[in-house]
C-alpha cells in the first residue's frame, strides 16, 4: 500500500490580528491550511479551527476550542466614529516607496502596507523608529487574501502610525521569522516621514494673525494722525558676534524724508595708555562708521533697511501673512504695547547664525508731534 505523505506547514500565531483565541489556544501552534466554519460553512484560516474569525467574534467563542472569549472580545463591533471634518485622509504606501519620503500633516495617520505570507513564519515588524516625530498605533495587523481553495495564501500587513509633533523620522521595517533571533531579515522597508502643521491649522493661525495685523494697523494710523505723520524708528541687526548696524528712518507728515545708517561693533576694546606720570588715559574710540541720505539721495546706499514709512511695512507684513510661510520657515509676530507692530517676519531655520529675516522689523518707535498750522 502506498502511504501518502502530508506536507504540513505549521504557523506561529503571533502578535497579529489573524485569529480569536483564548488564553489556552493562544499559545498553541496550529496547521496553516485551509478548515470550514462549522457555523457559516465559510472558509478558516486553520483545519484546526471550529469558527472562522467572524463568526468567533460574533458568538464570543474561541475559533479553536469554543471557549467564551474575554467580555472586550465578545463586545460586537461598533461603528467607528465619523471622521471629524478637519482631520485629513490618511496617506498609504506601499513596497514601492522604500526608501522615500513622505509629507503628512498633523492628525494624518500614515498607512504601510506591505504584502507577505504568515504561513511560512515570516512577518514585518517595526525594527526601529529614529526620531520622534511619528509613533505606531496598537500593533501591525495583517489581512488575509482570499483563499479560493487555495493552501499558504499570502496577505498584506498593514502598520499604521500617526503624527506626534512637527518633524521628522525615519522608519525601518523588518520582515522575518520572530524565532530567528540572529538571522538576517528576508526584506527591508525603510521610510523617512516628515511631519508638517496641519494646513488648516495653519489657515486658520494665518487668519487670526491677519486679523490681529488690522487690528494693529488701525492703532497705528490712529497714532500716526495725532503725530500729524512725524516720526521715527530704527531697524537694528547685530550679529552673533557683536558687530551690527541701525538704520533710522525719518517721516515728516507721512513721508520718508531721510535715511541714515550707523555700524557698531560690541566687542571692540577700549584702549587705555600710561602718561609719564602713571595716570590712566582713554584713546579716543574711532568713530562709527555710517551715512545720512535725503531728498533725491535716498535709496542711493545698498547697505540698511528699506526708506518704507510704516504704511508701507504694513503692507509688506500683510503680505507674509498672506503668502504664507515656506518650507523649514519659522512665523514671529509680535506688537508694542500700543498696539503698533513691532515685528512680522520669518526665518529660515535650517540656518543657525546670523539667519536672514525675512518681513518688516521695527526694533524702536519715536513719535514726532504735529506741525503748527
């Protein structure tokens, strides 16, 4: 008599939403082939199953031995939470974005999914996460292809991260056998996730900044007329390194009229000499580098801040807010106590010393008074 010889593949059943079992039967090992549901005749993911995973769930029964699952397992399923309509779609990928880079915004979840097969050991698991920008929620899950008779179909294994802060991570995927301590992984996914403000949150800050800059304006125009459009201020910069330079703009009745620009430098020494008689005396400092324009002059430097009334600056913060900022940009607002505007600008901040402001600055204000009628 010939014997014939079944080829059995045996299956781990690991941390991965693939079966409803008790506490007993979850750390049993079962036959990956293909069993039929003695409730709904459907197909099981094991011959050693009595339920498939619907039906297990519905009835509150493990799929092997029938046993009463956990009250959090017997619960039936309830229909997810509307989305709320602020929150974005989530971004999947896939296989082909290994190693890319993707953009998703706070409150996007992030959906990998990755094919593979559990009946022959193997499963993706998170090996690293560098960064903490994004973390993974609850466990990998994997999604069964449909059998259609067939024995060791594969699936997809499916992880889901979600945004944590404004940054980024690069994240390593492994597929494996678990048991494999110190063998090699079989694939390799990696993928870098940059985290963004969420647009909306942005459109919305963006709104209230352009609201609180009229509001702003409104004080300042306000102001302006009671000076009769006589004044002042300065546009300073210094440098990490103690030099730096102060532009002062000059308005008589709303127009700019003159320009001047003074250099300084913090860390210059005062020098001090000995007279014949052991007395102390002080060098004269040199004195400060600079210019003065007006009239058909001004403009006429390339060094210094803009000849712009603040009128002008106004407009040109209203068009910061209104552009928006670019990638790696930082926002910095700010009002004087009156109400003015002090600053609206934004920087780079991949550039650490000495970083290009890019908007209106005005570091000191000094009202004039009207002129006599």
């Amino acid at each position: 008599m010939r014997k014939i010889a079944a080829i059995v593949t045996v299956l781990f059943l690991a941390n991965f939403a693939v079966a409803d079992l008790c506490p007993k039967c979850s750390d049993r090992m079962f036959t990956c082939d293909i069993g039929t549901c003695r409730s709904c005749s459907g197909d099981t993911s094991s011959g050693a199953f009595t339920l498939c995973r619907a039906c297990s769930a519905k009835q509150g029964k493990c799929q092997a031995c029938l046993a009463a699952l956990a009250a959090a397992t017997t619960q039936p399923a309830t229909k997810p939470a509307d989305k709320p309509a602020d929150e974005p779609a989530a971004k999947v990928v896939a296989a082909d974005q290994d190693g890319k880079t993707v953009e998703v915004a706070m409150g996007q979840k992030l959906i990998i999914r990755l094919s593979g097969n559990m009946t022959t050991g193997f499963a993706w698991t998170v090996a690293k996460i560098e960064g903490d920008a994004v973390k993974l929620v609850g466990k990998i899950e994997y999604e069964q292809a449909p059998a259609r008779g067939r024995v060791g179909v594969g699936g997809t294994f499916v992880a889901t991260f979600e945004p944590v802060k404004v940054g980024q991570s690069v994240l390593t995927l492994e597929y494996k056998r678990p048991w494999e301590k110190n063998t090699p992984p079989a694939k390799t996914f990696t993928l870098t996730v940059q985290v963004k403000a969420s647009a909306l949150k942005a459109a919305a800050e963006s709104a209230r900044e352009q609201e609180r800059l009229q509001t702003s304006k409104a004080a300042w125009l306000k102001l302006k007329a009671a000076s009769g459009g006589n004044y002042e201020y300065d546009v300073k910069f210094q440098s990490w390194v103690g030099f730096g330079q102060t532009t002062t703009i000059v308005a008589k009745e709303g127009k700019v009229v003159q320009r001047r620009l003074e250099k300084f430098n913090r860390n210059q020494v005062q020098v001090v000499r000995l007279s014949p008689d052991g007395t102390t005396v002080e060098q004269p400092q040199p004195k400060p580098e600079g210019w003065t324009e007006s009239a058909d002059a001004l403009g006429s430097h390339g060094d210094g801040a803009a000849a712009k009334s603040i009128d002008e600056l106004y407009d040109d913060a209203q068009k910061v807010l209104a552009v928006g900022v670019p990638e790696h940009g930082k926002l910095y607002v700010a009002y004087y106590p009156n109400g003015v505007l002090q600053h609206c600008f934004w920087v780079d901040t991949r550039i650490a010393d000495d970083v290009p402001r890019h908007g209106p600055i005005i570091s000191a204000l000094r009202m004039g008074q009207p002129a006599n009628p």
